[in-house]
C-alpha cells in the first residue's frame, strides 16, 4: 500500500487517510478521541460502593446521582439483609434479584439511571463502579 509522504521519501509530515477494515478511505483518529479511548482502558483511580434502601413498596426509584465514566459497568447486588425480591434495571427495574449472591451489571452513564423496586421498604441494593476521582 503506497503511502503519500509529502515530503522527503521515508518521512511522513501528514496523515490525511486510512483504510478501514472495509478498505474504504478514513480520516486518522483526533489527539481527542485517542484520549477518549485510552480513558475508556484505564483502571480509574476511586470507587463508588454504597447500599440503596427503597423508601417506599412497590415504587420504582433511582440510585443516587453519580457520573460513571464511559465503558465502566456498574455490578448491582441483592442485599443480604433483605426480606424479599428486589428488581433492578436501567430505567425499568425489571431484571429480578432474590438471593444472595445474585447480580447484574449495567452499562450507565450515570447511577441514577439504575432503578430500584421492592416490595418491602428498606429492601434494597449493594452497588459498586469504578470512577476517576
């Protein structure tokens, strides 16, 4: 694949295109979103964990407001202190946890997106996410 130097043979002053996987023409990556992308492997430098208690039977409600950065997954867990079924979700509490040790993880972008029900006041949820402080 010949490569458009510009300049002097065997250096490179500007990179206009690629091919993709398809071989079709694109534009190189930003300084931008090559950062956006290496944030999104990083191990972040904090934790948020807590415990979310409903405050009211069988009325879906939001986990606190909490920003999690883009490709982290938020593990939400049926609390053991529980006297029956929790349902969870993002934006519908729909996905049932009954036991200990039961779980799921959501892609959100913020906690508050996840929703909480259950049918006994101050069953709830134990959370945890990697953040950057």
């Amino acid at each position: 694949m010949p490569v458009n130097t510009r300049g002097k043979v065997g250096e490179i002053d500007n990179l206009e295109t690629i091919q993709d996987a398809d071989d079709s023409d694109a534009h190189p990556a930003s300084d931008e979103r090559l950062e956006e992308v290496r944030q999104q492997g990083q191990n972040h430098s904090g934790l948020v964990d807590g415990q979310y208690t409903v405050d009211q039977a069988d009325t879906a409600e939001s986990l606190p407001d909490q920003p999690i950065p883009d490709g982290i997954e938020v593990v939400v867990a049926y609390d053991p202190a529980n006297d029956g079924v929790v349902y969870a979700g993002d934006g519908s509490p729909s996905y049932p946890l009954t036991d200990v040790g039961q779980a799921l993880t959501l892609r959100v972008d913020n906690l508050s997106v996840i929703t909480i029900e259950a049918g006994n006041m101050r069953d709830g949820v134990r959370y945890i996410a990697e953040v950057s402080n």
